[in-house]
C-alpha cells in the first residue's frame, strides 16, 4: 500500500478500508445487486466501474466523476449505500492503487473492501 497517501490519513479514513480475501467475497458475476459497485483494475492499469471502462489508475479524474454522480443520485433518492469493492490485478503495494484509494476516500466511498490477491 501506499504508505505515503495513506500515512496522511486520519484514522476515521483508514477505518473506511477494508482488506478481504478473495474467497470471502461473492462473486459479483454470479450474484448481481443492483446498488454493488466494483472497480476493477486490470494489469495494464486500466479501471472498470461495473464492468464499464471509466479511466486510468494513473488519471482516476473519469472515475471520481462517475462515483460522484452515482452518489449525487442515490443521496437525492434517500439511498444511503457508498460501498465499493476493488478488484485489482495489480499488487496492492503499486503505489497506483493507493492513489486509487485515495481518490475513492475523497469521492466519501464507504466501506472501501479491497480485494487481496492470493499469492
């Protein structure tokens, strides 16, 4: 992890991530819900936001966007669900992905569960 954005952060923000092991976690192919988001990074870095492509790991400007409006609408509706799974190809220690986490903590993503890649 990136222990340079995440040492800033206060203790309310680390509370908000979650590291979960890949064979506790339901998989979002089988079980479909309708308030789920799941971003997954692919090993050359690029971000799916439910399985539609939305940025870079290096320019999370697209992604914050959407996350922003999904949850500008769902405040709107009385819905209160900011939870948001990672499902990332690249280590976790890749500095890219703690700017990722980064970016959802400032969007107010919580739970932020990121996925562990079993070695």
């Amino acid at each position: 992890m990136c222990v340079t954005h995440l040492g800033c952060a206060s203790s309310a923000e680390l509370d908000r991530i979650e590291f979960v092991d890949r064979n506790t976690v339901p998989s979002h192919d089988l079980t479909p819900k309708p308030l789920m988001l799941v971003i997954e990074v692919d090993e050359g870095g690029g971000l799916r936001l439910n399985k539609i492509e939305t940025g870079t790991i290096a320019d999370t400007s697209l992604l914050a966007e959407k996350l922003e409006a999904i949850f500008d609408d769902r405040e709107k509706a009385g819905i209160d669900q900011r939870e948001v799974l990672v499902d990332s190809k690249i280590n976790r220690e890749t500095e890219g992905l703690g700017e990722l986490i980064g970016t959802l903590a400032d969007v107010k993503a919580s739970p932020i569960r990121v996925i562990r890649n079993n070695p």
